[in-house]
C-alpha cells in the first residue's frame, strides 16, 4: 500500500529552452496553441502562414505574430522559424507535414497524426529523410497527471492491472469540420485518440480491438465503444473505451488493479485534475495536480518538443513517432469495424 502519490517529472514548461515557431493554417487550435506557448512557455511565435494572406495577417494581429505569410510554403521556407506546428484539419496532416519535413523543419502535428496509418508513414518517412523530429501532439502524453498515474502503473502500485476506463464525449455536430467527411470528421480522431491513447501510453498496443458505433448521415463517426485487449505491457487488462460527437459525458479515466484503483477527475484530458488513489482496503489518497485550464495543457506537449529540438533528438521518448504510426493503424481497424471510410481512401 502506497502511503503518498509519486511526484509529477514533468518539467515546468518555463523550463525548455526558446525557439522559434511558425503555425501553419491559423484557426481554433492553433489560436489555443499560441496561446499556451504565450502565457506558459519561454517560446517565441514568430510567423503565421495560411493559404490567405488576409487570414494570416488578422491572426498574426490577434496574437501578436510578427510575420504573417499567404501560403504554407513561404512559411516553412522562412529561415528564421525552428519548429513548425501543423494545424490544419486532419486531411491535410500528412501533406503539410512533409512540406515542413522536406524544408529541414522540425515538426509538430496536431493530432490526429494523420488520416490514416498509409500516411503516417510516409510522414515518418519524410522524416527520417530528413534528419529532423517529427512528433503528434496529443496534449495527454506530457502532463503531470498522466505521468503520475503512468509511474503507479509501471511500479506496481496498483497490482495486476486488469481494467482501463475512458471516455470523451462532448455535443459538437455543430462543428463543420467534425461532420466533414472529406475533412476527416469524426469523434474518434478528434475525441476518441485521446482515450485510445490512454490506453497505450499505460498498457502498450493490444493484439485484439473490437468497435461498435454509429454514423452521422454524412458518414462520419458519430458515437463509438471500443474494447482492447491482449495488451504488450499489462497482458491482464481490458480497456473499455467510449467517445462521441452527440452528447457531453463525464470524460474521466480510471485505472484499476488488483490493490486499488486511481482516477483522474473530469474532464481527463486538461491538467488541472484531482488524481484519486483508492486501494483495496479503502485507504484512500488524493492530491490536486496544477491549476493549468484546459488550452493551456497545450504548453507541455510544446515544450517537450522544444526541449527535444534544442538538444538535437531525433525522436521523443514519450511519444515515438513509430507509435504514432502503431496508433494509426489501431485507428483505422477501429474505423473499419465502425464503418467510416474517408473519401481517397
């Protein structure tokens, strides 16, 4: 029985040394993005490119962005920009991040990483041609809240593991990127990655996945529940994994095993959780993990790459590209289970 939860090693964002960003396709989460990087990190945000000079120019004057490009382009191609960060909709992932790639940029890729695990290799590909990290950015991998739970995982404190819950859901059909199919809609690569990546950063890839779901009458996932199991690293546990666009539900994560259970409270995914530790004999232990709301998680998963680019890394310990890749390939069985097939494919 652990008698006081394991301290959080993740660096405080502050921390990682400044480099220089460039966003690619201005919008909601790259506006999220730059805001995190702004009021958390040492980082400097110095271009904007999207295929509007006009809608580069209004985004670089909200956010304070010295230079503002009107094609993706002139963007990577600018000299003075160290890191990229890809925003554009999950259809147009796999393309812009080789165009960042093939310019000798380190890349950051909003997740999902791509459309498809096709794609995602050749991003990987493009990469590795050209020496240079290329990393998703899923907000969960780098947070002190997971990294706790990952160390009472990985040191035995909860037993023999046998069951991992979660759920994201929000009512979000009004979005119109979300029930886009051409635009690789969806709640499982906007909503459902994050429980799917739970679910492996703890346990690693499962051998066995079953979906059942729902679409939306413009063909996209609606709604799904999702088993894994056969996992690498906890062979006992059952993942039970839920997300959708229809309806808002509790979105928390548990892990439980044989001498007791940890919770993070909802929603799960941003850093200002209460972390829940219940053994078998009811003891219980609680600690508040910082304050941070839910955009600003974003500032992690920034300064971990900043920090991977500075020290002249190929790859990220905490979030492989090669996983990446696996998950893409764990997605697009999920998909083919439910029913979802993007235009191209």
């Amino acid at each position: 029985m652990i008698t006081a939860l394991p301290e959080s090693r993740v660096p405080e964002p502050t921390v990682a040394p400044t480099m220089r960003w460039g966003i690619l396709a201005p919008g909601g989460i790259a506006g999220r993005m730059v805001d995190a990087l702004h009021g958390r990190t040492r980082q400097d945000v110095i271009a904007v490119g999207s295929r509007s000079l006009q809608r580069a120019q209004a985004f670089a004057a909200e956010k304070g962005i010295p230079k503002a490009y009107g094609s993706y382009e002139q963007l990577v191609e600018d000299p003075d920009v160290d890191i990229v960060y890809v925003a554009s909709p999950h259809s147009e992932h796999a393309a812009h991040a080789m165009l960042a790639l093939r310019a000798g940029k380190p890349t950051l890729v909003e997740k999902a990483f791509t459309r498809n695990c096709v794609e995602a290799k050749e991003v990987l590909a493009a990469a590795r041609a050209a020496h240079v990290p290329v990393m998703e950015a899923i907000m969960t991998r780098q947070t002190p809240a997971l990294d706790v739970v990952k160390q009472l995982v990985d040191g035995g404190d909860l037993g023999i593991v046998d069951t991992i819950l979660a759920d994201f859901g929000q009512n979000l059909t009004h979005v119109p990127r979300l029930v886009q199919s051409e635009l690789a809609g969806g709640a499982l690569l906007d909503l459902g990655i994050y429980c799917v990546q739970f679910a492996v950063f703890l346990a690693g890839l499962p051998s066995r996945v079953m979906a059942v779901g729902a679409l939306t009458d413009t063909g996209v996932d609606a709604h799904m529940a999702i088993a894994l199991d056969g996992f690498q690293r906890l062979p006992h546990a059952l993942a039970s994994l839920q997300t959708g666009l229809l309806s808002t539900t509790p979105t928390r994560a548990s892990v439980a095993g044989s001498e007791g259970r940890v919770e993070l409270g909802a929603p799960f995914t941003p850093g200002g959780v209460m972390l829940r530790y219940t053994s078998v004999k009811g003891d219980v232990i609680e600690r508040p993990l910082p304050d941070i709301n839910g955009p600003q998680t974003l500032c992690y998963e920034a300064a971990h790459f900043a920090q991977l680019v500075a020290d002249g890394k190929l790859d990220s310990p905490i979030m492989p590209a090669d996983e990446s890749v696996a998950i893409m390939a764990l997605l697009d069985e999920i998909r083919s289970q439910v029913g979802v097939v993007y235009p191209g494919e």
